[in-house]
C-alpha cells in the first residue's frame, strides 16, 4: 500500500469518505441527541495544508543524519516534512484534532524503513550509542499516544516497519505462519485464504493496522470472544532489542510460556522491535453463520450472553452484544444506497415513517457467531438457540449480520466525517468479572455522559456494547458523542481527555479493569500503574532495565 494514498491528516485511504448526506438519518439524529443548532454540519472544517504545517528543524544535525545514512542506506532514511507529519501522531480523536490543525509541535526528527532484520539491529544499536529515542510505528493506527516521540531535548526517530510485510512461511503440518511485523492484518489475511487457511483476526483497522502493531498493544478483533485473541494465536516472537535478539515462545505442548513472550505481548516497543511473530493458523472453515438475536432488555441480553460464554459445549467466534443506545446508534447511522439490503431498507423507512431519530431505550440487539464443518455449526445454533430462548430472545437471522460486516469497516471513516463537523467522538473500554459488570458500565456511562456535560459538549450520547467475553467476565465498550466546545486545538484534547480520564476513572472506582486492548500507551501509562500490581510493575522496569539499558525504546508507554 503506498502511503502517499494514505490520508496523513484521518484515516484510510484519501480517495474513501463517508459523507453524511450518505446516511439520511444520521444528521438529524446527532443534532436531536447533542442538542446541536438547525445548521450544524452544514460546514466542514478542513484540514489544513500539508505544506503549511511549520515544523521544528530536525534535531539530527548533518552529520549525524549523515552518519544514520552510512549505517542504513540512503533509501531507508527520511528527514522531509511530509515522511516527520505522517509518523508523528496515530488515530486518537485527539491526534485527529491536531493534525487537521496542523498542530504538530513534536515531529519525529527522521524517519527510518528498514528492510530486513539486520537493519533494525544497526539501528537499535545507533540510537543507543547516541541516546536517541525509538519509537515503532506499524500501520500508524493507534489510539493511546504511543507513536509520539518523547518531549525534551534528546532527538528521537520513528521506526516504520511497513517494508517488513511478508508471510515468510506457512507451515500446514503445525498449522503455523511465520510473519515479519510489518505486515497488514487485511492482506494477510488474504495470503493465507488464498492458501486455503486463516487467522481470523480482523479488528476494525485490519486494512491498516500490522501484527507487530496488534501483539505491541494486546489488538483483538471486534465481537470476538477472548480466548481468539492475538496473543491466544502467538506462538513465538523474535524482538530486537537494543542489547540483542530475543527469540520467546511457548512450550510444545501449549500449556504455559518459555522465556519473555508473555511480558513482551502488550509491551509497545518498551523493551525492543518486535520484527517476526509466528502465529496459529486454522483451514478455512467448510460454513460461517453469523446472526442477530433481539432481547427485550440489557439485563436478558448479558444473562444470555454469560450462559452462552460459561457453556462448555459452544464455542463462538462472534459473541458481541449491544445496548438499545448502541442499537439506535447504529441504525441512525445505516446509508441509504443501492444493494444496503433489505433489512437496513426497511430499518431506515421505519424511522422515516415515525419522522423522528431513534430511541435510545430500544432492544438490545446480541451478534452470535460460529464456524465450522456444516453438521457442528447447526449443532451449535441449535444449542445456542435454546440458551437464548430462556432469556426471551427472537432470532433475527443473518441480515443484521451482513449489513454490521459491511458497514463495520466505513466507521472510522465516519468518524473523520463528524469530527471535521465539530463533533468529539471517542470508545473507553473496561472489563469486569460477570458480577461486577452491571455496576461497572452503569458508572461508565453515567461518568462520560456527565463529563460531556461538564466540559460544554452538550447532553452528550454515550451508547455500549459487550465483547471479548469468557467464562469468567466480559469486556465493555462505551463510545461517547458531544460537541466540541472550542476551536482552541489544545483546549479541544483537553475537552476529550477529560472526559476519557472521567470514564477510565469511574471503571477503576467501580471494581472494574481498564481494557489495554489498543495498548496503554502514553495517555494511559498512569492509569496502568494504578490498576497494576507494585511488584509486578517493578518486575517489568528491571526488564525494561536489562533490555534497554539507556532507555530508549519508546519512553513513557511504561510507568516511570
């Protein structure tokens, strides 16, 4: 993928966007819900230009940049202002609102792409010496602030590892892939189908986002239950460190870890480059039925979905359950296009037909998959179906399925629609025991939809949705909406911070944990060491002491 298709100021692709008057219900419906004036989104603010963003001059001095290009190659080093902006932020609404902006006070000051191992270890080798920061970057796709070079006087480069993105072997008797770090979750994917395999991990940013990427910050794909997540499918990392090569991986018989792989999964570039994974693989099942089931309310939905999850003979690849808000959500947000189906037709007329926008107290709606040879699938429906059914459910079959699988991949897009209209727009995720998890997300949501309030974003409009859930918990999701208050790009992130830090904090108060799923990074490092055992946090800076001794490796995603 050339990366001079990429939007460098949003996400995807530059010639992709989702403009409103696509989705005929979703304007009306954000301006009743945020209580925005007749005219709102009537005007978009858009980014500024490239060329105008005034950067600070590199750090790297000739010689030094000089000295980095004899060790790599000319053609793996980059110092321009198009190759610092691109790298200098992820996807946060946060960078978002700054690099529409084009406030970017903390570019890398150069850009490397190696393009082999070797390189890497020059590299690792060369910042330590001259204590020059390094930070990783995969598909640029991250949410917490782990791709901003570190603040102070020290200079820092971004690491791309897009050049490292080749499925280097397929091994069919162990049902293994050896992949470099580098390679994007989609086309992937794609090789390995094309083989007659998969790794079925598709999380939203999956045309973007790298496996490095995914197993550096802990990914797991949306709806997915969580014994599919990445690091239940790495087997083995190879990580370069500033002091060498760390080969971690499981023992045979799967049951425990040898060596590092545990503390280096989730890790975010703290200890070294994660440069290859191999990863368990499976053919590609023979059926795949994915529907929709309506529950009357929340509290028969997550009594459903536990029983589902505590059943020792189901196993789902799709478990995801929305709240009525999440529901209404995504039905406002259905586009109005030829081939949507009939389903999102008819969900559209029906809110045509009212004149209005939709509730926010209507079903919960639960996504419930399963995969397989055709004879174990329907068995496990079968199953399934009678679980559902002692908790009141009605099936509503795989259309709602198929339209969620179409549009799931257009939200982030979406996103970059609304917030060029003024719109914050964010996801705080938590998990709880099954117990605690009523409680938990009730003061989710009740803190993001008063710290919207308080920080002059309206009424705000928090919705939620279950995923990644187990025998023992669940995971909870609450995105929330509400007006940018200020034009003021720094007081604008300190509106959205605000809200998030109100949300992390209201989990933690709760009994709940917060979900590190996109990584910690830089705006959650202290959280995480408020939710992290003492010692064990100890533990991981003495790793982080022996690995890279001069420290390095993306400083501030761990603790100080």
């Amino acid at each position: 993928m050339d990366s001079a298709d990429l939007r460098w100021w949003g996400w995807g692709l530059l010639g992709r966007s989702e403009p409103l008057d696509g989705r005929p219900l979703l304007g009306a419906t954000l301006r009743a819900w945020l209580e925005l004036p007749a005219e709102a989104f009537e005007q978009e603010l858009t980014p500024v230009d490239l060329e105008q963003i005034d950067l600070r001059p590199s750090r790297l001095d000739d010689p030094m940049l000089t000295s980095l290009r004899k060790t790599l190659g000319d053609g793996a080093v980059r110092a321009d202002a198009a190759a610092r902006v691109t790298h200098s932020y992820g996807k946060s609404y946060g960078d978002l609102v700054r690099l529409r902006a084009g406030c970017v006070p903390r570019p890398p000051d150069a850009v490397v792409t190696p393009v082999d191992e070797g390189q890497v270890v020059a590299l690792l080798a060369w910042c330590a010496e001259r204590d020059v920061a390094v930070v990783p970057f995969g598909g640029g796709t991250g949410l917490e602030g782990g791709l901003q070079v570190p603040e102070g006087e020290n200079p820092g480069v971004v690491l791309d590892l897009s050049r490292l993105d080749r499925l280097l072997s397929l091994d069919v008797t162990s049902r293994t892939a050896t992949v470099q770090a580098g390679a994007r979750g989609a086309e992937l994917e794609g090789a390995l189908n094309e083989k007659g395999y998969t790794l079925g991990q598709l999380p939203q940013s999956s045309e973007f986002s790298s496996v490095g990427g995914w197993i550096a910050t802990g990914a797991a794909g949306h709806g997915t239950p969580g014994h599919l997540s990445v690091e239940a499918k790495t087997e083995a990392l190879r990580v370069v460190t500033p002091i060498g090569m760390v080969d971690a991986e499981r023992t045979v018989s799967g049951g425990g870890r040898a060596g590092l792989l545990g503390l280096l999964f989730g890790s975010e570039g703290a200890f070294g480059v994660i440069a290859e994974a191999v990863l368990a693989v499976r053919p590609l099942p023979q059926e795949s039925d994915v529907r929709a089931l309506a529950f009357a309310g929340l509290e028969d939905g997550l009594a459903a979905l536990r029983e589902l999850m505590q059943s020792e003979r189901l196993d789902p690849t799709v478990a995801a359950l929305w709240d009525g808000a999440a529901v209404a959500a995504w039905e406002a947000s259905l586009p109005a296009r030829a081939g949507a189906g009939r389903l999102a037709d008819g969900l559209v007329a029906r809110r045509r037909e009212r004149g209005g926008y939709p509730a926010e107290s209507e079903r919960v709606l639960l996504l419930l998959g399963f995969e397989g040879d055709s004879g174990a699938v329907a068995a496990q429906w079968r199953e399934a179906l009678a679980v559902c059914g002692r908790h009141k459910s009605t099936t509503l079959g795989n259309g709602v399925a198929r339209a969620w699988e179409r549009e799931r991949y257009s939200w982030p897009y979406l996103r970059d629609t609304l917030v060029g209209r003024g719109v914050m727009v964010d996801a705080v995720g938590a998990s709880a025991d099954w117990s605690a998890l009523p409680a938990v997300r009730d003061a989710l949501v009740d803190a993001l939809r008063g710290a919207v309030r308080t920080g002059k974003g309206g009424p705000g409009f928090v919705h939620t949705w279950f995923t990644h859930s187990g025998p023992q918990g669940s995971g909870v999701y609450a995105t929330f909406f509400g007006r940018r208050a200020t034009e003021d790009v720094e007081a604008s992130v300190a509106q959205w911070q605000a809200v998030r830090d109100a949300g992390l904090e209201a989990v933690l108060e709760a009994g709940g944990r917060l979900c590190l799923g996109c990584g910690a990074g830089c705006s959650r490092s202290r959280w995480l060491e408020r939710q992290a055992d003492p010692t064990g946090l100890k533990a991981l800076r003495a790793l982080k002491a022996a690995l890279d001794p001069t420290g390095v490796m993306n400083p501030g995603v761990l603790p100080a």
